[in-house]
C-alpha cells in the first residue's frame, strides 16, 4: 500500500480549517463592530483541486459541520478552499486580510487591494511586529520543528497583544512533547489539540498539532468556552482518521 506525504482535505486541513473557523468567529464577535485584522504567512493558495475520496468523507461525515458550509460550494466544484479563502468567506469585506508565502505563484492569486502582501522575508517575521493582529495564523511546514524553540518564544512575546493559531505536522510523538514541554511551563494561556495518523491513502503520514494562543486581554471565561467547542471538533475529525 503506498504512503502519500499530504492530499488536499486529508483530517490535517479538516483540523486545522474547523478550528481556524472556530477561532475567528470567536474573536470576531469579541470584536463586534471593530475592523478585523487578520495576518496569514503561510498562506498557500486560494483554493485547491479536492480528490474525490476527501471531498465525499466531507461531504458525508462533516455535513452539519461549520467547515461544510463554508466549503460546500467550492466541493461542487471539486475545489477545496485554503485558509485565507476561508477568513475572507467568515470575516467578510471589511476585515482586513494581510498574507505573505514564499511562493510568488501563491501571492499573485489573491486579489489586490481586498488581501494586502505582507514586506517580511519569512512567515515568522510577523511575530515581531509592533502592530497588534486580532489573529496570527501560522501554518508553516514540518521544518518548524527544526526550530521551534526560538519559533515559541517569538509567539509567547507577541500572545501578549494578537492572538495566535499554529498548526503543524509532526511524525514523531516526541516531537509534540517537545514543543508541549516549552509552552506548559510558559504559564501563558493556550488550547491544544492533537489528532494521530489516519487512513494512510486518504491522509497521508502524518498527524497533526494545533495549538491556539488567546491574546492576553481576552476575556478568560470565553476562552475557556472556546476551548471546550474546539476539543469537540478535534474529537470529531480525529474519528474521521478510521475511514477506509
């Protein structure tokens, strides 16, 4: 049986967008009547061509789901909607959408002035802007662990005034524990989730880890609240990973 390394809709992307769609309609309605400022440095494309497999799993299993709706149209299709596509679909027009990639094919598919380009040179250089974001969404690829020491630091300092989603594939158990172990004795605020490997020929080799970092002066009960809506949706996608 061949292992693929990734698929578009694999239970990755299906984490990582339910749960990206529960944090910007969390902190978009703490920011009723505010302009939203949403940053996305790891952007990727617009959207993507779905495989049948992921988009019917979708289709069956996740149809009562948030990420359903928002993709339901683009599945028609055969497409899959990435992250920016997505805030911009919940957030709509006023917000503020401002991305970077270090694939230019990748910028030149967002539409100019409605999604701003970031001038970074990477995609954790905007964790050390002075400029407060009502959410940070980094999606960078399994090199963060090559250095996510200095990576967490930089996300610890900045979850003072932006709040702050990563999302990253790891292979090893270890690997999460590593990254848990510099963020736990942080003592800043932080709802984590993980899923473990699922159908190899559908999801590919990897699991995955979602960490959210609230800013500090969000209220602490809401964000308690949110994190109980996010382990649902993790409990949800994880079952999806015994599909055959």
């Amino acid at each position: 049986m061949e292992h693929v390394r990734y698929r578009v809709g694999n239970i990755g992307d299906l984490l990582k967008h339910s749960w990206l769609i529960e944090i910007l309609a969390f902190l978009r309605k703490q920011r009723a009547g505010a302009p939203f400022l949403y940053a996305d440095t790891f952007s990727g494309f617009d959207e993507y061509p779905v495989g049948p497999g992921q988009a019917e799993r979708i289709k069956k299993r996740l149809c009562r789901s948030p990420l359903f709706r928002i993709q339901k149209d683009a599945l028609s299709l055969g497409r899959y909607l990435g992250s920016v596509s997505i805030a911009r679909k919940l957030l709509g027009p006023s917000a503020r959408l401002e991305v970077f990639d270090v694939n230019p094919q990748a910028l030149a598919c967002f539409r100019r002035p409605a999604v701003g380009t970031l001038k970074i040179k990477s995609g954790y250089d905007v964790l050390d802007r002075k400029k407060p974001c009502d959410l940070i969404f980094l999606d960078p690829y399994d090199d963060f662990l090559d250095e996510h020491e200095e990576v967490l630091e930089r996300i610890l300092r900045k979850s003072k005034d932006s709040s702050i989603f990563l999302f990253f594939p790891f292979r090893d158990p270890a690997h999460e524990k590593a990254v848990l172990g510099i963020v736990g004795p942080s003592g800043s605020r932080y709802v984590h989730g993980s899923i473990g490997k699922g159908n190899p020929q559908l999801d590919g080799i990897y699991r995955f880890a979602a960490l959210f970092f609230p800013a500090r002066p969000l209220d602490g009960k809401a964000c308690r609240r949110l994190a109980r809506r996010l382990d649902a949706v993790t409990g949800r996608i994880g079952r999806l990973g015994t599909d055959g």
